[in-house]
C-alpha cells in the first residue's frame, strides 16, 4: 500500500527521467557514431595520402631514368611497409623483395583489368592498401601495409561500441526507473482502490511522494476526492440516521394511536384519534418537505427566480407573517431599512430563509425579548442583521447549528426539526450570499446575512 521511503531517485521526476533516457541515449549515440568516422576517414586518409607521395616518388623517378633503367634507379629502398610492382604490357618489369614474398596470384592483375584506382587485399595477419597508376604502356601498382591502422580502428570500434552499450545501459537504467516510478504510484492507486472496495472503508488514502509530476497530482486529486467523497458519505449516513429517528417518534405514536382507537375497550374518540394522526403525519411531511428543499437548493435542481427585491419589503413581508406571534410573545420588534436598498434574489426562498430566523428569533427569546432587523449598505455589500435577546448558541454548538437535523441541548424544550438554519443556509449559498453568526448564551444571537450588488 506504501510507497518506498523517499531516497534520490525518487525525487528526480518521472518526465526527467525519461527525456534523459531518450536524449542521453540518441545524442550520445550520435556522438559515438560521428567521433569514429572521423577517427576512421582521418587515419585511412593518411595512408591514402602516404600511397600516393610513393607513386608520386616512383613517377619522378621514370621521368628522371627512364623505364627501361628503372629497376637500378628506383629511389624506394624495400621499405617495409611498402610493396611495389611496375609491369610493362602487363609483364613485370620490377618486383620489390616484399611484394614477392605476398605471393598475390592474380589478384593484382584481376584488380587492375577491373580498372579500380584503390582496392585493398586482406593476407593472414596483414591488410594491404594498393594504388594503380596506369599509363598507355606501363603500370605501377604501389601498396602499403595498414595492419596497425585497421588494428587501431578496431580497437576504436571496440571501445566505441562499449561505450554505446553503456551508453544504453544507463539509458535503460533511467527508463527502468522512470517506469518503476510510473507503475509504483498506479500500483498504490489500485491498491488502496481495492482496500476500499474491499472494506468498504473510506478512510484509506493513496500515499504520496512529493514528485511534483502529473501522477503526484493524479494521486492528490484522488485523495481530495475521497475526502470530499467521505465527507459526503458521513453526512448522507448521518442524515438519514437522523431523519429515522426523527421520524419514528411521530409513526410511533401513529401506531400507538390506531392500535388504540381499534381496541375494542378503548374510549379514545375515534375523530380525535384521526385528528391526532393526521398531527403526526403533518409533522412527517413537514420534516420530509424540507430534506427534499435542501437538497434541491443545494444540488441547483430547484431553478431560483431572479428578481430586483426592496429589502424594505422582504422584511414587512416577513413581519406580516410573524405579526400575531410576536404580539403574543409580547416581543419588542424594531425594524431599520431604507426604502431604497434593493438586492436581486428569489423572492419566496428569500421570505422563506427569513421566515426560518425570524422564527428561531421569537421561539428562542425571552418573555418581553427585543428583536431589531437592520440592514445596512457597506461599500459593495448589503448587510441584514436580525438580533434577538434570546436563550443565546453555546460556543460548543456554534460550529454545529447550519448542519441538519441539529439542535443544541438548551433548545430542546421547544418544538423543531432542526432543519431551519440548513434550509437558511442552502438558500444564502444560491444567491451566492453569505451568513454569519454571533451569540452568548443567555444575552442573545445576531445573524448576519451578506449580500453582494
Ligand atoms: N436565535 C437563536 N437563538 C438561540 N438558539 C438558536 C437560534 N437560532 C438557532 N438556534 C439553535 O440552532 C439550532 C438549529 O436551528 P434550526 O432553526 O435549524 O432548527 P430548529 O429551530 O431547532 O428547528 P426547525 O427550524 O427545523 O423548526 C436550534 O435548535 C437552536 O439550538
Ligand atoms: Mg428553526
């Protein structure tokens, strides 16, 4: 499942490692190749040029003796490595010692009717190069020993070519651990793919070495994704948990209800057992109405109503709704908004995300509680604060209460789902709005919401 502890290989990046492989390979090659055929023309043009000043020699002298005196003349001195033949009308006239001892056969003669100017003959342990003058009546064939020449472009092409083999040893040592870096990260992707799979544990992540390559942000996209992915299971599970156990209290109670109204003994009013049945599966709906809200609004399949609002009437709007209970609560409302503040926003998700803080504000005040709605143009920003002078968020819950099906401990007495503020939240987030929260307990809360022009 781990990769290797990070060493120096590890770090060089797997696309460094294969352009090395690549270039280092085919320029040393290059390199190589081009470094002997120079060595090689070099050496072989030197002893083309060394045959030719001795036919040169061997010219001068015939001029200067005359063909006939040549075989006294002839200023070569048997020197080792050359060989000479003159031959008129293709019959020898002068033989060298050494070229006698060669023992060529018809070699000589096959290359000269041919009519090549250089041609070379491989003996036992020697090579010799031969050059062909050929003038209307004679013939002068020179040649040289270039044994120690070919044995040292040999000894060249030796190294050369030990030096290309670990030319491409090296390169193949590269691309192996190119490809052991490639495969050793998609061999940790698979495997914790598998563990997964396997366990149904998403708590596994791929483990990664800071290459700084393409699979080092393929596996760190991964582990994002499954951190997103885990989040979102933990939230699903956590959910449905909750609307489960939100939910059973009200069937419960359904069941209870039925069983008793069909009981022969019971006195329980038949209509009152309806009217109470119909309480509980009010609050079913209720509960499953919102679920189904909030995910619409947060997954963007609910389509918002854009329009041009004045905040002033969003606000009475709201009120409207809450008049009867604030009079009740005997609540202190104060409300501060210029006519000519306007936002763009749905209207009705708006009242509703209003409403769900307009009635957390009454439900959790105090007897004879203030609430004061202000809104305020800051800059670029419009900002709407409702306070209240309730039972007031413990810091412990603060982190807590945008999140479903969430009360705080202190709030329980009072009737809710905890679906409010969740609600809230999605529809904020849509109009790309923000929402922020104060609160000391027992003094009261203050919700803030951020809109942008
Ligand atoms: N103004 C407030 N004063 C004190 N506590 C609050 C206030 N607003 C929210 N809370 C706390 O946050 C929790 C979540 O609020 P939310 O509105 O989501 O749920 P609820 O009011 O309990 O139920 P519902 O709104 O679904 O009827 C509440 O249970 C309460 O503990
Ligand atoms: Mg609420």
């Amino acid at each position: 499942m781990f990769l290797k502890k990070s060493n120096f290989f590890s770090k060089i990046s797997v696309k460094i490692l294969l352009w090395y492989s690549a270039i280092f390979i085919s320029n040393a090659i290059f390199l190589f190749l081009l470094a002997y055929f120079i060595v090689s023309a070099t050496l072989r043009d030197k002893e083309t040029t060394s045959i030719s000043l001795e036919m040169e020699k061997i010219l001068l002298d015939i001029q200067k003796y005359g063909l006939s005196n040549i075989d006294k003349h002839i200023s070569h001195k048997e020197k080792e490595d050359f060989v000479i033949e003159i031959l008129f009308k293709n019959k020898p006239l002068y033989v060298s010692e050494n070229f006698k001892k060669l023992e060529l056969g018809n070699k000589i003669i096959e290359n000269i009717k041919s009519k090549k100017k250089f041609f070379t003959i491989n003996l036992d342990d020697k090579t010799f190069k031969f050059q062909i003058y050929q003038a209307t009546s004679y013939t002068i064939v020179v040649g040289k020993n270039v044994a120690s020449t070919e044995e040292l472009l040999e000894k060249f092409r030796e190294i050369f070519f030990g030096m290309i083999l670990f030319t491409m040893l090296l390169g193949i040592i590269g691309g192996l651990i190119a490809l052991r870096k490639i495969l050793l990260p998609i061999k940790s992707i698979t495997q914790t793919a598998q563990y997964i799979i396997n366990t149904g544990k998403l708590n596994e992540r791929i483990k990664v070495e800071n290459t700084q390559d393409e699979l080092y942000d393929l596996s760190v996209i991964i582990n994002k994704m499954l951190d997103k992915i885990e989040v979102l299971v933990k939230s699903l599970k956590e959910t449905i948990d909750n609307v489960a156990h939100d939910l059973r209290t009200p069937l419960t109670r359904i069941k209870i209800t039925s069983e008793l109204a069909l009981s022969e003994q019971s006195k329980l009013n038949p209509k009152d057992a309806l009217l109470s049945c119909l309480d509980e599966s009010d609050k079913i709906l209720t509960l499953l109405n919102a679920i189904v809200d909030i995910s619409q609004i947060e997954t963007g399949s609910l389509k918002l109503n854009i329009e041009r609002i004045q905040l002033k009437k969003l606000i009475d709007d709201v009120i409207d709704l809450y008049d009867y209970v604030i009079e009740e609560h005997n609540i202190n409302l104060s409300v501060k908004c210029n006519e000519n503040i306007y936002i763009y926003g749905d209207f009705n998700r708006l009242r509703q995300a209003l409403s769900n803080l307009m009635d957390n504000a009454i439900k959790y005040n105090k007897p004879n509680g203030k609430i004061s709605i202000k809104a305020l143009e800051i800059n670029d920003k419009i900002c709407l604060f409702i306070r209240d002078t309730g039972i007031g968020i413990d810091a412990k819950d603060l982190p807590y209460i945008f999140e479903r099906l969430y009360r705080a401990d202190k709030s329980r007495s009072k009737q809710g789902l905890g679906l409010g503020l969740s609600l809230v939240k999605a529809i904020i987030k849509a109009h790309e709005a923000k929402i922020k929260v104060k609160s000391k307990l027992t003094c009261g809360t203050i919700f803030c919401i951020i809109f942008h022009h």
